[in-house]
C-alpha cells in the first residue's frame, strides 16, 4: 500500500493548510495539517500513519555556531552523510534537547579544568568582559587565579562538582536535560569538543509518526493530520517540540519542501465487515485516526453503527471538526457521539467516566461483537481506559475479575482483535 517512498527515500511534500483546531482562550495549540501527495506511489489506507522529517530551526543552529565558535560552511561528514556543519547541524541531528550522552563526555573531559573553563570563560569574557582579556589566561588550579572582571554568574559550584553530581543522580540529570539544549549547557560550561566528537554525541535526527486524520477515498490527492504543537519557555527562550513547531513555524505553505513517508498499520484497521459496530474513544489529538474511520465508513456505507467517545479541555475551544461531526450526527453516520470535556466544571471528567456511566450499552455493543478502538495517551489516558473496560465488564457482564480481565486482554484483543490500539 505504501509504496515506491519510505523513510530512506521520502517523498517531498508541501504543506497546502495549516489551520489552528482551537477557539479563542484555550491553552492549547491543536493544527489541522493538509499535505499534498505524489499521483502515484504513496496510498494510504484510514488507520495508517504519516512519518515526517523534520529540520531543526535555522535560528538555533546559528546560535549554536555562535557559541561553539565553529563554521558552518566547514564539510563535516554527519551520521547520514557529507555536508556543510551548518547543513548537518540543520538536517542530521537532534539539537533542540541536550541529552545524556553528551553531559557524560562533560564530566570525562572537564578533569583538565583549565581547557574546559577557557572556553567556558571565552564566550563569558566576550559578553561580560570584552574580546581582549580572554585569550591569553589560562586557569593554573588556584582559587584566586580568575581573570579581572569574570562574574561566574549562575556557576556559584565548581563546574566538575555540578557535573559529577549529574552524572551520579539520576534525578537530577532528568530535571537538567528536561529545559536545556546544547546551546544552554555550551553557555554554561563551555566545550572542547571537535565538530566530528560533538555530533557523535547528539542523537541522529529521527522522523516522528501522525495517525492520519482522513480518508484517501474522501481526499485524493492528500493526506491530513491533527497534531498537538509543543511549546514551552526555558531560560529565556522559546523553544519547543522538533517536528511540531517546524510545521507550524518553519514550513511555508505550497512552498517548503517537507519529507513525508507513510507507515503502514496491520492491526488498527477497520472491520473488513460493514456491518459491524465499532466504538471509539480518543480524547485530545486521538482524534485523528477516528476522523479517518468516520469518513471512509460514510464513504464505505454498511449498517454497522459508529459511537465516538471524545474529550478534551472545553467544549467552547477543543471541540475540533465539530461542523463535520454534527454533520455526521444529522446524516447517521455517527449513531451515538459522547463528549468529556474536562475542565469545564469544578470536577474532571474524563473519557472513561463517561464510558462508565454508558456502561450498560457499550456491553450489548461489545456482547453482540462490536469492535473497540482507543487513540491517544498512552501514559495516563489509554490505561485508565483499559481499567474502566474492565470494570464495565465486571459491572455489567457479571463477570468476576478475573474473568473480565481475560475476556478484555485475551478474548477481545488477542484472540478476536477486536480491541485495538493507537497509542503514543
Ligand atoms: C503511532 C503514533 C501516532 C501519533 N499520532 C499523533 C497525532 O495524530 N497527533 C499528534 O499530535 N501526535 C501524534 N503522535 C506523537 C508525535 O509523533 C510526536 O511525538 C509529537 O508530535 C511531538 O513531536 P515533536 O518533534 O514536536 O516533539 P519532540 O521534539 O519529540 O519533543 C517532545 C518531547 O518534548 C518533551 N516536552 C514536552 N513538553 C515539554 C515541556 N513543557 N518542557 C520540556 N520538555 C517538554 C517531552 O519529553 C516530549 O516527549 C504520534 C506518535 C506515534 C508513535
Ligand atoms: N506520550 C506522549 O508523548 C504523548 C501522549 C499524548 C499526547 N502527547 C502530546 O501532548 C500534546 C497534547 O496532547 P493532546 O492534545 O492529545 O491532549 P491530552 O493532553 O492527551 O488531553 C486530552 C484530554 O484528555 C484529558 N486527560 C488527561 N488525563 C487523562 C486521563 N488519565 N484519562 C483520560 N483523559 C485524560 C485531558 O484533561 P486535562 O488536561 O484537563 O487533565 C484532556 O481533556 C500533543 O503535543 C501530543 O503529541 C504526547
């Protein structure tokens, strides 16, 4: 189905739409994404999902030359090959999060103090101090022996101490990586890294996956998506998820090129029978993929009947494609459409309570073979999920525990597939 483009050959789509899914007020940032496809060899099947390439922003990557004191026009050979240190920088590596490998080679290398504090106090003397103090002093060990006028600012500890401790406490280094990039940890601890040990160190950039959000039958020609942007502020600056705020910020419309591939589902597909219901349950951006199921199912006709379990903040600014589900709830392709939207009253409703207090019907719906869909979190929501069909079981089925556990865990997904999974 996917066919002659993957993720070693992508192919290279433009972006046609970039729409923002939430109402005025929300804390969220949700994006309808259309792409463009080739007219041949890149099929897509409701159910499957979309790798994207990413690029790191062009910002951060001149940032990062300016403090590491490299040129990027240097040939450089990256993990994927020859190119500019800029383009490598740019295409080839993961730069918007430092990791762990890289504070490790820190602690290795930051024993010769006075190599590693003279690029540390190189790019502070440029700022604090000025050009000319800081290229002929070097640290001889002595407490005393601090060039004129260097402020070590944030750096009250001895910086092999505040390494050491990262290294050794697990904990700690989590809390360190989770807001800083290499650009934050150069600034602080300077580096004595050649550009070749550098990107060793860096994690290979990795393409990131989307359920696709709708029907190839319904939109020749495209494939769509519903994601989430990432964003957060760090130590002055703004920053956020790769792949998320490329598409949004750094990707022009009909224009940037943007490498695509699809990734093909076995097992979160609809019934091959028509005439089977189905239940789905995708709170936030799990949507995407029961968009998809919605309108090949419209497309498809069939008796089977189609409840789609929703949630999100607020129903005034997260209800997305609600034009097109009040459609589908007038015309009958959506039979039933029960909605959690959690923060608008004193009490959190969730999904799952919602699954709980229609207990009793979605057991006939599950008694009498419906299938069972879930898309989403896969930490807190998709377990939670998996407990309350088991309760309903329980409940309603008149099953004991451990009878309901097997029916929810061997029965319905691993022996009739009929409970399946998308989440992330
Ligand atoms: C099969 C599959 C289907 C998926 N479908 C969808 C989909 O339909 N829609 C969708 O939106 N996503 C989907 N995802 C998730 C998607 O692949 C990406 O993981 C997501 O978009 C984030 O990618 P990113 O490159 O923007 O962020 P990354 O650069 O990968 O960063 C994300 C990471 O940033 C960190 N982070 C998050 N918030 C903060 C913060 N405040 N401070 C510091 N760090 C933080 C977390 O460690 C998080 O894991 C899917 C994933 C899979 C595996
Ligand atoms: N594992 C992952 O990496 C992962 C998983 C999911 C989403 N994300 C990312 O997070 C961003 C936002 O995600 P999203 O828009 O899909 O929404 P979301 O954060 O998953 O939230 C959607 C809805 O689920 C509710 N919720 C929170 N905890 C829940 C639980 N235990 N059970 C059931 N529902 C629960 C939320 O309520 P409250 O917020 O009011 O509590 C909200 O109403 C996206 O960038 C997405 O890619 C990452």
């Amino acid at each position: 189905m996917a066919g002659q483009y993957s993720a070693k050959e992508p192919y290279l789509s433009n972006i046609t739409e970039n729409t923002l899914l939430n109402g005025p007020g929300t804390s969220k940032e949700t994006r309808h994404f259309v792409f463009n496809l080739p007219k041949s060899g890149m099929e897509y099947k409701v159910g499957d999902a979309l790798g994207v390439i990413a690029e790191n922003p062009p910002h951060t990557v001149e940032q990062l030359l300016q403090v590491t004191g490299w040129d990027g026009n240097d040939l450089i050979t990256g993990p994927s090959g020859e190119a500019s240190l800029r383009d490598v920088l740019l295409t080839q590596v993961e730069i918007h999060r430092v990791n762990k490998k890289f504070i490790q080679s820190l602690a290795d290398k930051i024993t010769p103090l006075a190599g590693m504090v003279k690029a540390r106090i190189s790019k502070r003397v440029r700022i604090v101090v000025g050009e000319s103090n800081e290229a002929e002093w070097q640290w001889n060990g002595d407490s005393g022996n601090w060039p004129e006028g260097y402020a070590p600012g944030s750096l009250s500890e001895d910086p092999s101490s505040i390494i050491t401790n990262l290294v050794d406490d697990a904990e700690a280094m989590e809390n360190y990586i989770w807001s800083r990039d290499y650009i934050d940890v150069i600034g602080e601890f300077g580096l004595n890294h050649e550009p070749e040990e550098f990107l060793s160190l860096c994690d290979k950039l990795k393409p990131r996956l989307y359920s696709i959000a709708s029907s190839m039958d319904v939109h020749p020609g495209e494939v769509q998506l519903t994601v989430g942007i990432v964003r957060y502020d760090y130590h002055g600056r703004s920053r956020g998820g790769l792949c998320t705020v490329h598409m949004t910020d750094a990707v022009e419309l009909n224009k940037t090129p943007i490498k695509v591939f699809m990734s093909p589902t076995k097992s979160f597909i609809l019934p091959g029978d028509a005439s089977k219901d189905i239940i789905m349950v995708g709170p936030g951006t799990g949507i995407a993929p029961f968009r998809a199921f919605l309108e090949q199912r419209e497309f498809d006709g069939g008796e089977g009947r189609n409840w789609f379990f929703f949630g999100d903040q607020s129903e005034k600014t997260e209800f997305y494609y609600k034009e097109q589900i009040e459609a589908w709830l007038d015309n009958g392709t959506l039979y039933k459409f029960t909605t959690a939207w959690s923060r608008d009253q004193a009490e959190k409703i969730y999904v799952q309570n919602r699954m709980a207090e229609n207990g009793e019907e979605l057991w006939q719906w599950l008694d009498n073979g419906a299938y069972f869909y879930i898309c989403g979190d896969k930490s807190r929501m998709a377990k939670d999920v998996h407990k309350t069909l088991i309760q309903i079981a329980q409940d309603h089925g008149g099953l004991s525990e451990i009878d309901a556990t097997e029916f929810i865990e061997k029965t319905l997904m691993r022996v009739e597939k009929r409970y399946l999974r998308d989440v992330y």
